[in-house]
C-alpha cells in the first residue's frame, strides 16, 4: 500500500474544513498524511483542524506567518509531502470513501499514468450535477488528435485527482516560476500532463466539488487590458510546455494554433474581450 500525501491549503475554512476533513478520514485507504497549511486564517479554521490533529497523527499542521497567496500555499503543501502519491483536497470539497483506494490502484496498475481522475459531481447547494467530460479511449496512443482530444476534456477538478508527487512538482512549480496570475492556473499545472496523455480514470468513484463561485468573482481578471495580458501568458507557458514535449515539427506546428483555441476556452474567450474592447472604444 503506497503512502498517499494529502494537502490541504486553508483561509478562512470554518464553515466546510470539517465536512472535507471527515470524508478523508473515512477512506478505505489509510496510509497517508494530511498536510494542512493555513494561510493566516483569521476565523476558527486553526481551532477546528487542531481539534482533528489531536485525535489523528496523521494530519500535520503549518500556520504561515504571513499569508503567501492562493498558489503558494499550494503549492507549499506539496513540498512538505512524503508520499509517492499527491492528493489537493480544498476545504469545502469530499469524496468517495474509496476515493484514495480506486485511484491508487488505478496508478498502480498504469505505470506509465501520473494523473488519476475520477468521475466529477459539482454541488452548487441545492442540487448536485455530472460535471466534465469523461475520457472514452484506449490509451495514448501519441496521435495529434488524441492529445487534442485530450486538452478538449481536461477539466479543473482534474486538480483534485491523485497525482504521482514528482511529476506534479514538477508542473507546479514551472507555473509559479513563469505564470503570474491565479485565473486559470489549474489548466496550466494539468497541461503536461493532457499534453503527453499521462493520464488514467477510474469512473467507479466520485469526487464531490462544492460550487461556491468565490474563485470566479475574486480572481478572474475584469478588464480587458488584464484578460489579454493573462492569455498572452496563458498560450506562452503552452508553448514553452510543447517545445518541451518534443513531438515533432507537423504534430507542434499543429498544436501551436490549436493552443489558441485551448486558451480562449480555458481563460477568457477571445471574443468576450473583444466585445469589451469595442465598448470602450464607443464614443
């Protein structure tokens, strides 16, 4: 049984921190740690994970001095991690209890996968709905449509599958070091791995997001002047990722304009922005 290394980066959780800390304490598969991270909370998270910690020694708890933003306390989770497997579990989000079991297996099993995912159900309060696109192929087979088809269904609670820990230190850490924003992040960490179709699914087993719309009204940018620059550094991690893969000049030429379609899709559509942009040019 492979230790599973859990992180959790928490502001402000008090409201669900003890629903998503429950459901992973319920898991089939017990070997793992939890490394919580609170990012300067200012409410009863730190009260409510101490109480966990004191009855699990399996959950470690950082509080951070200062707060490091959204993607560095991420980040942070992720290098005080142990495991040869690596799980993002927000505060407000749960699962299946054998969430950890399916998807460790499913890694086991692939050998050559560094993502597993699961089947997707995003809860919005007051009803719950299948949510992304299920994969439906026979394996990577390196074609230039299979990676498109790949990047088509790639989905941001892929963020929430089970990760081989290297590879997705790795991808994070060329997003922090290059990608300075926190709109459409999650798209660019799961890249490489869409990009050289590592990916494996186990449909058996369901995780459970928590709609809240808090990432959308705080961190999607709201100019024009702010979308264009966040595309422009959205595609150009995109590409230096292809350079990267080294999959030959047609496969890249190729994939080099349809990462324009992937990146209006995955940050601000190109024509929404145009439309701003014509409204202000409007006398």
């Amino acid at each position: 049984m492979s230790l599973i290394s859990i992180g959790m980066p928490l502001y402000n959780a008090e409201k669900y921190v003890a629903e998503a800390l429950g459901s992973l304490l319920k898991q089939t598969h017990t070997d793992f740690e939890i490394i919580i991270s609170d990012n300067g909370s200012t409410d009863r998270t730190q009260e409510i994970v101490a109480s966990f910690a004191e009855k699990d020694d399996r959950i470690k708890i950082f509080k951070q001095s200062e707060n490091l933003g959204p993607l560095r306390n991420f980040q942070f989770v992720l290098h005080q991690a142990q495991g040869e497997y690596f799980l993002w579990r927000s505060y407000d989000d749960w699962s299946d209890d054998h969430y950890l079991e399916r998807l460790s297996s499913a890694l086991d099993k692939n050998t050559d996968a560094e993502l597993a995912v699961a089947r997707l159900v995003q809860d919005n309060g007051t009803r719950q709905r299948i949510a992304g696109h299920e994969l439906d192929y026979d394996g990577f087979d390196g074609r230039l449509l299979t990676r498109m088809y790949l990047l088509k269904s790639s989905h941001a609670s892929w963020m929430y599958g089970l990760f081989r820990r290297n590879a997705v230190k790795t991808a994070i850490d060329a997003v922090l070091d290059t990608y300075p924003h926190v709109w459409a992040w999650d798209y660019l960490v799961l890249f490489p791995f869409a990009l050289k179709g590592t990916i494996t699914t186990d449909y058996s087993t369901t995780f459970f997001q928590r709609e809240t719309g808090i990432s959308s009204s705080v961190f999607r940018p709201k100019t024009a002047g702010a979308q264009i620059r966040l595309a422009n550094d959205f595609y150009r991690f995109c590409q230096r990722q292809l350079r990267l893969c080294e999959i030959g000049f047609f496969q890249t030429l190729w994939m080099s304009v349809y990462l324009l379609k992937f990146t209006s899709s995955r940050t601000e559509k190109f024509s929404r922005t145009l439309r701003i942009l014509l409204r202000l040019r409007k006398p």
